[in-house]
C-alpha cells in the first residue's frame, strides 16, 4: 500500500528533506538537523507540515451532544471559537486516542485525531450517531485542508503579520478565521512544542502559498518530537496505544482532560479509577548518568527490580540531559525517586522528575 503525501511534498522535496513513514503518510522527518531545527523552535520560530494530523467536521443540531458522548471533557461548555483537549475512550475506559477539538459555531465542530486515526475516527462518530439516533453530520476532510503549526516564541507575531486579522489577539485553545496571503484559513493557539504558536489550516490546494510565505526554519518529525517529549506531551501509539499498552486517562497523567460530569463512553469505568486511585502512571524520568532512554527499554528500582517500561525517550537538545516518560508504579512515581534505566543492557542511575520537563 503506498503512502499517503502531503500537498507540500515537492516543497519538501526542493527543500532537500529527508523523509519517514509515519501513520501512513510520507512526511518529513528533518530538512537540516534535528537539533538546528529544534533550537529555532525554542529561540524564535519554525514551520511544521503536520497535514497527515485527521480532520473531521461534526455539524448539525445533535453535533454537542456526539461530540459529549464520545470525548472525555465536555465540549458543550465552549463558546465558538474556543477549543480544548480531550482522550477518546472505550468502555472499559482505555484511550482509543487523543485529540483537540474547537467549536466552530452552535452546531459546528472540528476535532484532531491522530495521524492515520482519521478513518477510524470517522467510522466511530457515524457508527455511535446511528446508534443513538443523533442529528449530525460527519465529514472526514483531511485530504481537503492542510496544516501548518508554526512554533516559537516569534510564531504568532510572524502569522500575524501575514494575516488579515488579529490573530496575536486570540488566546491560548482559541481560533479564528482569517486569511494569510490572501488564502482563507483557520487559525487556532495551540501546539505541540511547549511553546507559544499556531496551527494553520488552509484548504489542501492552497497549503504551498501559506507554506512559502511564512518565513521562517522548516521543521520535520525529528524536531517536533524532541520538543513535545521536552514539553512531557504525549504520542498517541507510544506512550498509550490501546492494545499494545492500553492505559486510561488517568494512568497516561492526562485526567485534567476528564470531566466526569459529562456522559462520554466509558465515563463509568474512569469514574471507578478516580475513585479508587491508579496502580501506576506516566512520569517524567532524567537519567543521571551518561546515556540515552529509548521506547522499550526496561524501568528498574536501585535494587534492580524491574518495574516499567520508558515509552518515550530523547537527549534533550535543550535540557542537555536524558530525559524520557514511562509508567511505574505510583509508590515509584514522587519527584526524586531514585529508579534506573537499562540501556543496551547497561542499567544507569536515573529519577523521577515533574513533567513538563522545559517550562516556558
């Protein structure tokens, strides 16, 4: 089966990109390095195609109500033009996904799910829709629209420069619309970076003239992943995939996104964990001694036992120090706690640490 490409491969592609499967698409994993790529990030600002990401449009007088009953937060709180964070579970409470979803009018919205989770998503929405008999429509249009995320402490006033509206006026999860080189698009403050930025959304046809006049560092997967790992931000199918590790929300440190006065799917299970208390969950982790934590690798006591697994884990580019996620047990999980990692067989000295591990 052949992979899925972005209306900006050939700009990639002159750019002189090196290119990586990833969630079925072909996208780009560097244009220079990964560390260049990452400090523009972090010191001014850099452009990511992020167009393998799902779009989906849920619209219609029940809209609200699918999107209650299928998110773990409660989307019907938001205004138009706000958005917010949510997991997407099952019955028994396990993260299918992650997302960010916006309210785009009084019957109108737009979630994110994962790169190739797009499908899937939009199968699920139509299939529970007929099952209760909700009035909505559901529109996969990923391979209608772009996106763009523009990160850094300069992001916003770059896109803002190129806009025809206040977008430096819209706040953290708010979006608008408006149009930057004469192209309509979408426009919301969020990212994946830890940093202040954007995510642009232009139609799929138009995605090569917003690209080419923001100016400013092109980014690829390497970069964007060191940054969110930095930021202690999750991969969705690595630090939870249900499964392979299948966690609840609460287990994956992401309870903030649970609103448990709301009746999604699987509300009764995660209402049991919060009541009862977690056995284990994600935590932050930084080695303090020489090597690098990688997916896979084994989460030892000081004594040895083995106890968890590192789901994520980089030299950070920033930090300059290795730093990684994995799930131990909650009698593991307070900041300070002594824990190793083995490393190409090698146990090192680590311990735990609060996430995020960059504060902006």
């Amino acid at each position: 089966m052949s992979l899925q490409r972005s209306p900006l491969r050939d700009h990639h592609e002159e750019r002189g990109a090196r290119f990586t499967d990833f969630g079925g698409w072909e996208m780009p994993v560097s244009f220079d390095s990964i560390r260049e790529e990452h400090a523009a990030v972090r010191e001014g600002a850099g452009k990511f195609d992020v167009s393998h990401m799902g779009e989906i449009e849920v619209e219609g007088p029940d809209a609200a109500e699918l999107m209650c009953r299928l998110t773990t937060n409660d989307p019907t709180s938001l205004d138009p033009g706000e958005g917010q964070y949510a997991a997407i579970t099952d019955e028994a409470g396990t993260m299918l996904d992650d997302t960010v979803l916006y309210r785009r009018g009084e019957n109108r919205f737009l979630f994110v799910p994962n790169a190739g989770h797009d499908e899937e998503m939009t199968d699920r929405w139509r299939s529970h829709r007929e099952r209760w008999g909700l009035d909505a429509t559901v529109e996969n249009v990923t391979r209608e629209r772009a996106m763009i995320a523009v990160q850094g402490p300069d992001a916003v006033g770059l896109v803002a420069d190129a806009s025809t509206d206040d977008v430096a006026g819209i706040g953290r999860f708010e979006a608008t619309e408006t149009a930057i080189a004469g192209v309509e698009a979408f426009v919301a403050r969020t990212g994946y970076t830890g940093e202040d930025g954007v995510e642009v959304i232009p139609p799929w046809e138009a995605a090569g003239t917003v690209w080419s006049t923001l100016a400013c560092q092109p980014c690829g997967l390497g970069a964007r992943d060191t940054l969110r790992l930095e930021a202690g931000f999750l991969l969705s199918g690595q630090d939870f995939h249900p499964e392979e590790n299948p966690r609840n929300p609460y287990e994956a440190d992401v309870g903030f996104a649970v609103d448990l006065d709301t009746e999604f799917v699987g509300r009764e299970a995660i209402a049991g964990v919060a009541e009862a208390g977690v056995e284990g969950r994600l935590v932050g982790i930084e080695l303090t001694e020489r090597g690098v934590p990688r997916h896979g690798y084994t989460i030892e006591t000081p004594g040895g036992e083995a106890i968890g697994t590192v789901t994520s884990g980089t030299m950070s580019p920033t930090l300059e120090t290795p730093i990684a996620l994995g799930y131990v047990p909650v009698t593991h999980a307070d900041p300070g706690t002594d824990l190793r990692v083995v490393v190409r067989g090698e146990p090192k000295g680590a311990r735990v640490r609060e996430t995020p591990f960059l504060e902006r």
